[in-house]
C-alpha cells in the first residue's frame, strides 16, 4: 500500500511543494547575515536563495488527494509553526523572530540540496513518514538534532 500511495501523491506533492516554493520566493524576504550564518553552519550551500514569508497559518495542501494523504501523514494542520519548500520557508508570523524553528527549516533545505531538489527529498521524506511516522523520520530526527546543536 504505501509504495502505491508514494506514487500517486509524489508527483502531486512535488507539484504542489514547486508551486510554493515560487510563491514564496517570489514573496518572501532574504535571510539577515546572521540567519545566513545558520544556514551555512548547518550545511546549506545556498543561503543567499532562501526566502522567508510570514504568513497568519502555514498553507494546508486543499487537492482532495494532498489533503487526505496530508492528514495521513499528519505534516501540516492548525498547529504547524514552520514548512519549507525547496529554498522558500513559510513561518507563521505570531511566532515572531523564532531560531530554533527557522535553523530546523535550514537543516530541511540542506537535506534538499543534499538529495537533489523538492522530488528526491520528498520522496526519501515522505517515504519516511508513511513507514515509521513524522516525528521518527530520520530527515526529521537530523533537523531536530542539529537544531539543538546550533541553538541549544
């Protein structure tokens, strides 16, 4: 089942992630100097691409079948702080200037220039989630450690 489910949504999850991404690009701001400090202690190559954009909630996916393998999955809801896609970080604006959960986005972007970009990532990454489950995703275990490395 989940090989099946990989390949239906892939292609629409990575769609969906490329069109964020240029949103966001498009709309966002450039990380500070310090900021692009962060991203290049934790390994991204590219920090001058980055952009941020404060928004009220962070986008939920509304195609029928991103959000059913979103709720799935449990990747994005009411509560969710921070996504990135690609180069481009959502940040929901009442958090204010929040480290810690830009530095965790950095350590995702680093895993996408890593693996090749918004597909590969998301296919490692959502593989992940759909067999051993978000919080025990070793993409998501390394952006969680190495966010406490950098900020304590």
């Amino acid at each position: 089942m989940i090989p099946t489910l990989l390949n239906f949504a892939l292609p629409l999850a990575t769609a969906y992630a490329e069109e964020q991404e240029a949103l966001i690009l498009r709309d966002g701001v450039a990380l500070t100097d310090q900021q692009c400090a962060d991203a290049m202690l934790v390994g991204v190559k590219e920090p001058r691409r980055v952009r941020v954009l404060k928004v009220p909630a962070i986008p939920v996916p509304t195609q029928m079948v991103l959000a059913k393998a979103n709720e799935y999955v449990g990747m994005i809801g009411p509560q969710s702080a921070s996504i990135n896609y690609g180069y481009g970080v959502y940040l929901r604006q009442d958090l204010g200037e929040n480290r810690p959960l830009l530095v965790h986005e950095l350590v995702h972007i680093s895993q996408y220039e890593r693996l090749g970009g918004i597909g590969e990532f998301l296919k490692a990454y959502l593989k992940e989630c759909l067999t051993v489950g978000h919080n025990n995703s070793p993409l998501e275990r390394e952006a969680v450690d190495r966010t406490k490395t950098v900020c304590g």
